[in-house]
C-alpha cells in the first residue's frame, strides 16, 4: 500500500511539472533563436517594486496579472517554419481565437487570446509575426488574467518586439 501511495504521488509530482512546460520550450536554447522568458516568480519580484509615479504604478499593476512570458524570435528561415509549424499545431488544440490579422510590407501579424471572465480579460496570448526576407520571424506566448490595453505599456517597457502590433489590437477590441 506504501509503494502505491509513493508512486501516485511520483505521477502527480511529475504531471505537474510536464504542464508546466510549453510546446514552445523546444525553441529554448537554440542558438539561431534569441528567447525571453520571464516566469511568474519574476513577475511577482517586480510587482513588490516600490513606485511613485502612475504610469510606474501601471506597469505594476499589470505585472501582478501576469504568469509567464516566452519571446522567441529568428532571421533563420527554417527555425522560423519550425516556429510557424508549432504554433499552427497549437492553436488547433489550444482553444484560442483570432483576435486580428496584419499583413504590411511583407510581414504577416497574428494575434489570438482565449478570453478571460469578461469580454476585456484575456487569459492567454499568442501572437506570430512571419517575418519575410531580412524581417525577424517572432513567437510570443503570454498568460495570467489581464487586459490587452495594459499589454503594449508592458512591451513598450520591456522593449519586445510586437508592441506596436498588441496596442492595434487593444484599440480594435474595444
């Protein structure tokens, strides 16, 4: 009875730590790929910051909505079909819907989110931006419990790539 309790318990501990992981975590580590990760336990350092002015406040604010962060970004033009292919796997199982669609000067923009308890919250961001020619291909996935509005205060701080895409789609969602 002992060995059950010891391995169900070895399960659980391991099924939890695989759920924690990402399909995207393979990009991790690739040396053709530059990656930001920033996990709940950054986000909760940062959100204890001692601040003055509003727009300090803001960005704190927004910080202690958040629980995990995943930047990859490529010129490889085969990790960049790799990053296409995974995503595109994704979102058929994923459960997240377009939010918006940009395709300028040869470069392709997706944004989807799975919403949150209203119609404003967002629980999860995916967006894809295909890069063409000498344009970066970017992947950036995103989730906690927040509001797309507050989103491009946060890339514009952190200086991510995809900013000035997330605050078109927080303009359009309203």
């Amino acid at each position: 009875m002992r060995k059950l309790v010891v391995v169900i318990a070895l399960f659980l501990m391991s099924s939890s730590l695989f759920a924690q992981q990402s399909v995207f975590d393979k990009f991790d580590n690739d040396e053709q790929i530059q990656t930001v990760i920033v996990s709940k336990k950054m986000f909760s350092m940062i959100s204890k910051m001692d601040v003055k002015d509003k727009e300090s406040q803001q960005y704190v604010n927004l910080i202690k909505k958040l629980e995990n962060l995943k930047v990859f970004v490529t010129n490889n033009t085969k990790k960049a079909a790799d990053m296409k292919a995974t995503a595109d796997k994704y979102l058929k199982t994923a459960g997240l819907d377009e939010l918006m669609r940009i395709t300028e000067k040869g470069k392709s923009v997706k944004i989807y989110v799975k919403s949150g308890a209203t119609d404003s919250q967002v629980k999860e961001l995916l967006m894809f931006i295909e890069g063409s020619g000498k344009e970066e291909t970017v992947l950036m996935s995103l989730t906690g419990n927040f509001d797309l509005d507050e989103l491009s205060a946060l890339t514009d701080k952190m200086k991510l790539p995809g900013g000035a895409e997330l605050e078109k789609a927080g303009k359009g969602r309203k």
